[in-house]
C-alpha cells in the first residue's frame, strides 16, 4: 500500500531545520513527520511518501532536493514538488500554486499511483480535493488548526478586514478547508473539542454532520517516546552549555514554545514578575532558537521583536536578569535532554497559550516527567481531564499562579501521573495504528466520494459584517 501525506507549506529533511522556529514549520510538521514515519514501520506492504513545496533558494538550501530521506525510516520518503517560484513561500501565499502542485504530483506518480492521500492543513486539503477530483483516489482531512478560530481571535471589523486579509488570505483559507471538510473521506481530529467545537463554527456549517461517526474520527497524536523519555540525559556538552546561562538552586518554570504572540509568552512572564511567591520558589527559562541575545534585538524581524521588546522590559523593570533565563535548543533531541536536566531541579513545564488546537509540547515534557500546568483552551482540557495536570485560564496572572502553586504542593503526584498518561494513551505507534485503520477502512468501503470544488465569494466578509453589526 502506498499512502502519500499532502504537506504543501513547511518542509521537511533529515536534519529538521528551521523546525518550530517559524509559524509554517511547527508542531504540524512533527505530527505529519511522526506519524508518516510510523505507518511506514508498521508493515513491510506499506510505503509513504511526505509530498511538500520544492524550494529553489539560498536561504532555504534544505529544501532544493526532489526527493529526500530522514535516518530511520527505510519506507519513507521526502518528496519536493515543484509549484511557484523557486523561493520559500509563506503558507498565505501559497494558494495559487495548489493547481500546479497537484498537476506535478499526478505527473510525478503516473506510474505508481497511490492508494490512498492523507491531507494536512488548509492547502493540504485543497490539493487533496482538486487531486481526488482528477484521479479517483480518496483522502483523510486533518485540520491541525482552522482558520476561523484564527479569524475569531483577531477581531476583524469593517475597518481592518482588507489589510489583515490581504495578508492571511482568509477568504481562500475558508473556502479550501469548507471543501476538505465536505470531500473528505474521513476528518481526523485530535480530540472531541475539535471536533464539536470547532468545526462547528458558522463558516463551516453545512459542510459535514458533526455526530457521524463515519465522517469524522479522533486520534490522539502521540510523542516519540526514543527521543522524550526520562533516560535521555544531557550529554557533559550539553549539560555545560545550560549551566553557563542559569543558575541551580531553585527549581524552574519552563515555557519552550516558538516565540509566536498566540503562545502568549508575556503573560506568564508577567505573571511572574507580579507574584513574590513564584519569584521566592522559582527561576524561569524561555527556550529560544537562534537568538543569540536577546537582549539585543533589534535585528529581529518585526514579529519577533514585537513578542519579545515587552517581555525584556518586564524582566529590567522588575530587575529580574538574575531570575528569567534564554536557553537557545536547537533540535528535539536536545529538547529532551533539557526537560530531563531541568527535572532533576524539580522544574514544571507552563504552556500559557491563548489557544492550543491539541497541545503536543506539553505531552512531550510530561513524558520526561516534567509537570504540566497548560491553558484550558482547547486541545489541553481534553488530555489533562484527569487531573494528570493543571489546567489555567491563559489571559488571568493570577490563574497562572495558582496552578503552579498547585504543582509545587503535589510535585511527585503530578509528575507521575503526567508521565502515565503519556505512555498510557499518546505514543506515535498507538496513533499510527487508528490511522492505518481509518485508511484501511475507506479502502475496503470502495467508495466514489463526490468530489465538489466550490468558492464562495465574500465568506469571510459577509461574516464579519453579520458578527459586529455592520452592512
């Protein structure tokens, strides 16, 4: 069976580069690279291929090979399709090159035609559908986030709607995930919320039966238990690296997030600043990725700069040089190695989001042991409904506090019952099997999915007007 996974922005290769360090490169890419990986491995009948955007240019030079492979995944291959311009795109700006990257796609495999696509995001999704519509070949729909919550979060009104989407490109991101949703032979979500939250927003309405069981499916993503586990020590390298930019007598508040404003790192650090209790008790540490200092950071790109100037002010203010630390990590392996240092120092992990659509990061520091106190918006409630971890309202200092006091009262309960619901219930294995048996499973059906590919004009805009009154 060959299965091929429609991942038009981002990229991958073998060294991850640029991985979770830039919005089109994060925690998508490793569910896509994981889970890809993993259907590979479970049997010898089964090859996949990860099918993304072919780059021509020098400052993305990873990305410039048509066919590529990652260590450790022998039935697995990176495939580089040609669409656009040789230079990286980001993913708004990818929407008129989806008809070429499907036409290469079909070029490419006419051979060797797949069984089966997997589409991942918005323009993975509509790939999916123009792709179906020309060869037959059903697909799964796996959202990742969808652009009306986005759309939600920024308050758009009459006044700022051209700029904000001429930037984002909301009425395409729309109208491509409306069509995966109501072609999709299968919706893979990651939890219920997602599924009865989410895609029941009013710009998806009538576009699937949120209660049919044959329509939608929730798997769980899972971690990568080689690489997040607590065995994975710091190497004397490592270890000396860390420890020439904190100090260890304290234990540790982490936040290891991409510097993104939806991950609302100034919260916490405010939050921080404003309660003696956590400054008496901890230190805090924001990994970041190549930021050499970051308290020069005027050469920052104006989204970088705009997270972190306020958050630098906050720690001068509140002379706080000696208690918030910058650790730069830059690979997953590394990661791992650092969760598990800063567990010996009784350390949390805060995963402060205003939204998170299912919450990979903070499953991967409990499966190092690591507490877990994590918004309670979205993916997070569903995973940590147990009371395996703390769950804070993200836009509340005060909330914040109390859940780490939480931790500080129960350090061993919740360190190990966090760790026990990760290799209970989210390994990549457990996902990659549910996910072979959803592929498995419409294959076997042997049905002819209607394929309708249809634009609405003004979506976005009809819906605005309607939300804040305007005409």
């Amino acid at each position: 069976m060959k299965i091929l996974f429609f991942n038009p922005q981002g990229n991958f290769d073998k060294y991850d580069s640029h991985m979770t360090e830039h919005p089109d490169f994060g925690g998508q890419l490793i569910y896509v690279k994981e889970l890809a990986g993993n259907i590979s491995e479970i049997s010898e009948n089964i090859s996949v291929d990860i099918v993304t955007r072919r780059i021509n240019d020098p400052d993305w030079s990873e990305f410039s090979g048509e066919i590529d492979y990652i260590p450790g995944y022998k039935k697995m291959r990176i495939i580089r399709i040609k669409s656009g311009p040789g230079k990286f795109l980001r993913k708004e700006e990818l929407w008129p090159y989806i008809d070429e990257y499907v036409n290469n796609i079909i070029d490419f495999y006419k051979n060797d035609m797949p069984d089966f696509v997997t589409a991942h995001y918005g323009d993975g999704g509509l790939a999916a559908c123009k792709f179906s519509y020309l060869t037959g070949i059903p697909f799964t729909f796996t959202g990742h986030s969808l652009g009306a919550q986005k759309i939600d979060k920024m308050n758009l009104n009459k006044n700022n709607f051209e700029e904000i989407n001429n930037y984002y490109n909301f009425e395409m991101r729309i109208n491509a995930e409306r069509n995966s949703i109501k072609n999709a032979a299968r919706i893979i979500t990651s939890t219920n919320q997602e599924r009865f939250e989410q895609y029941s927003h009013k710009l998806y309405e009538g576009c699937a039966d949120l209660n049919d069981n044959k329509k939608f499916s929730v798997i769980s993503p899972g971690v990568n238990t080689e690489i997040f586990n607590p065995e994975n020590k710091c190497d004397d390298i490592l270890k000396s690296a860390i420890e020439k930019n904190i100090r260890r007598d304290r234990p540790y508040i982490i936040l290891s997030s991409r510097f993104d404003e939806k991950k609302n790192h100034f919260t916490a650090v405010k939050a921080y600043a404003e309660s003696d209790f956590l400054k008496k008790n901890y230190y805090m540490v924001l990994f970041i990725r190549n930021i050499e200092n970051p308290y020069n950071y005027e050469y920052l790109n104006t989204k970088e700069k705009n997270i972190l100037a306020p958050i630098i002010k906050i720690i001068l203010d509140n002379n706080l040089t000696q208690n918030i630390f910058f650790l730069d990590i830059k690979s997953q392996k590394d990661l791992a190695k650092t969760y598990n240092y800063f567990y010996e120092l009784k350390s949390l992990f805060l995963l402060p989001s205003f939204y998170e659509p299912f919450g990979l990061a903070p499953i991967e520091a409990a499966a190092c042991r690591l507490p877990v106190v994590a918004t309670k918006n979205g993916g997070p409630a569903d995973i940590f409904r147990d009371n395996s971890g703390i769950l804070v309202d993200p836009s509340d200092t005060e909330s914040i506090v109390s859940g780490i006091k939480k931790i500080y009262e129960n350090y061993n309960y919740f360190s190990e019952r966090g760790y026990r619901l990760v290799i209970n219930n989210y390994t990549w294995k457990t996902t990659a099997e549910k996910y072979l048996k959803e592929i498995t499973d419409i294959i076997s059906e042997n049905k002819n999915n209607p394929i309708i590919i249809d634009y609405k004009e003004n979506i976005v805009k009809n819906y605005i007007n309607k939300k804040t009154g305007e005409k």
